[in-house]
C-alpha cells in the first residue's frame, strides 16, 4: 500500500480528508497527521510517506517549504497541495519544485483521486524495480502454476491468460521415435551397453548387430521362429524397406532364414543408412572452422528469434517498459 500523510492546520479539513476517501480501495493508507510544517518535516523521517496531501499555506513552515526540503534531500516522496488561495503566484511555484498537482479547497473526491493517482503513476515510473518485483512475484505465481504442465499446456495456459502470443510447437516424429536396446531392454543406453551410435564404424555396427537378442525359442535354423520377440526384426522393421521386412518375417516363422543370414542382412541395411552420415561427419572433422561458424551463425540466429519472442511475452505480460 501507498503511504500518506495529510498535513493540514486545521484539524477539522484532515478529520474530513480522512472520511471522504475509500483509501483501501486506492490501495492506501492514511499513515500520519499534521497540523504545521515542521511537524510534517519530522514526520518524513519517522512514516516514510510515498505521497504527502498537504495544505500550502501553515505556520512554522509553508507546505513550499516542506517540498523544497524533500527536493534537497532528495526523496522520492510526492506532494498533492491543498490551498484556499486561487493565486497563480503559488500554483506556478508549486510546479517549479515537482508538485503532483494544486487543488482548490474544498476539493471534491473525483479530484483527490485523479491526483492521488497521478502521483502513484509517477512513483511507479521512477522505480521500476520495483514495479519489476512485483510483476516477477505475479510471473512466478503463474509458472508456478503451469511447470508441470506439457510443453503443448504450458503454451495454452500462457495464451489463455495473456492473448494469443506464443506458436504451439508441433513435434516431427519419426517411425522409430524411441528405439529399444539390442539387448531388448526398453532403454538403449551407453550404460546398458545395448546401444548403436551414429558415429559407430562399419565395423562397430556389424559386431553389435551380431550379438542382438533373438527367439530364445529357437535354438537350430529349422526351428519356427517368433520375429515379434526378436530384436533383429524389429530393427528390421526401422531400416529394412516394408517389402522386405515381411518376407523376414515371413522366413523366419517358417523357419527358412537362419538368425546370422538375418543378422548380416540387417547390419547392412543399419550401415547403408549410416553412410550419408559417417561421411558428412568425416567432411567436418576435417573442417572444424565450418563447425564454428555453423554454431556462431546458429547462436545469432536464435538469440535474435529469443529477444524478439521475449519482446512479445514481456508486451503480452505488461513487462515491457
């Protein structure tokens, strides 16, 4: 809340001043009294005021003077005068030092309250970290809220609260969106010791691919087969063309194709789909300067994509002063 200070010499305009407004409703409160200047120049010490409502004219020291003291020492505090005297003179000089306005007496409450928030606007706009701790506390709130949603909720939970502002991603999956280990674990895993790396050689490929797990069923190559719990069928099925695929299949429940014919068979199809990439990736090897400027170009590319995405969320969220 807003804190504030009436300081008048008669008693009776703060009772009054103190009645007319809903103050919590402005988000304020009425911290303090004055009944002269000095009163009200020890006041600032002690309350802090954000915003002073002062009387111009008062004994010991004029509401002027209070105004030019808060200038010299540079305070952050904001005056709104109250004055009997419709003379130019004052209004002028209240200006001169930084007044928030110069109301006539008796002031009506639409006129109290346009000043009292003009004088809330101008401290909102002198600290904006403020402002910032406050608008941070409300995001964090909100993500709060939504960081366990998917990534697909998180995006419409953001545009259902601040407006249609972020693109909703849609995912590009392949056939073999997650792929099993050799070994049939559901994880393939350097750990697990059941995995084919895209940088792995022909010869690397053709050793793993040799040990993956078969039919435990089918112990000589005449036996029927079960290609629906073997893991060289369903490799197959991820590099080995439809056509082909069934008739491994079809071999193997029929027991026509031996496990190793099939093994070789598969390694080949894993090695060919490998190829384009082992050379590409021989090429920048031996080229890390084109690595480097890929990566930097890339890093501009996206940073400049972030800030003008995050100019869009801050003007979505009211951030962005």
């Amino acid at each position: 809340m807003y804190r504030i200070i009436i300081a008048d010499d008669e008693p009776l305009i703060i009772r009054g001043l103190k009645k007319m407004m809903e103050w919590g409703k402005m988000d304020t409160e009425v911290v303090g009294e004055a009944e002269d200047g000095e009163q009200l120049l020890n006041l600032l010490d002690t309350l802090e005021p954000d915003i002073i409502i002062s009387d111009i004219s008062m004994p010991e020291k004029t509401g002027l003077d209070v105004l030019k003291e808060i200038n010299k020492r540079k305070l952050k505090t904001k005056v709104i005068f109250l004055s009997g005297f419709q003379e130019f003179s004052y209004a002028k000089e209240a200006v001169t030092y930084g007044a928030v306005d110069y109301l006539l007496k008796p002031v009506s409450v639409e006129e109290l309250e346009n000043a009292i928030n003009r004088a809330k606007d101008q401290i909102v706009q002198e600290q904006p970290e403020a402002v910032w701790k406050i608008e941070q506390q409300n995001v964090e709130n909100v993500f709060k809220e939504i960081n366990n949603f998917p990534v697909k909720r998180k995006k419409r939970k953001f545009n259902s609260i601040y407006g249609e502002t972020l693109k909703e991603p849609e995912a590009v999956l392949s056939k073999g969106k997650r792929i099993k280990g050799l070994d049939g674990n559901e994880k393939m895993g350097k750990s697990l010791g059941n995995a084919i790396y895209l940088s792995d050689s022909e010869e690397e490929v053709n050793k793993k691919v040799m040990s993956a797990v078969t039919d435990p069923n089918r112990i000589k190559k005449d036996d029927l087969g079960n290609p629906d719990i073997c893991m060289v069928a369903y490799y197959h099925n991820l590099f080995t063309n439809l056509e082909e695929y069934s008739t491994v299949c079809k071999e193997c429940r029929a027991g026509e194709r031996g496990c190793v014919a099939c093994k070789k068979q598969l390694a080949k199809n894993i090695n060919e789909f490998l190829k384009p990439m082992r050379e590409k990736r021989a090429y920048y090897e031996e080229h890390p300067e084109i690595v480097d400027k890929i990566l930097m170009e890339g890093t501009a590319k996206a940073q400049k994509t972030a800030k003008e995405t995050m100019k869009k969320v801050k003007k979505a969220m009211k951030l962005d002063y």
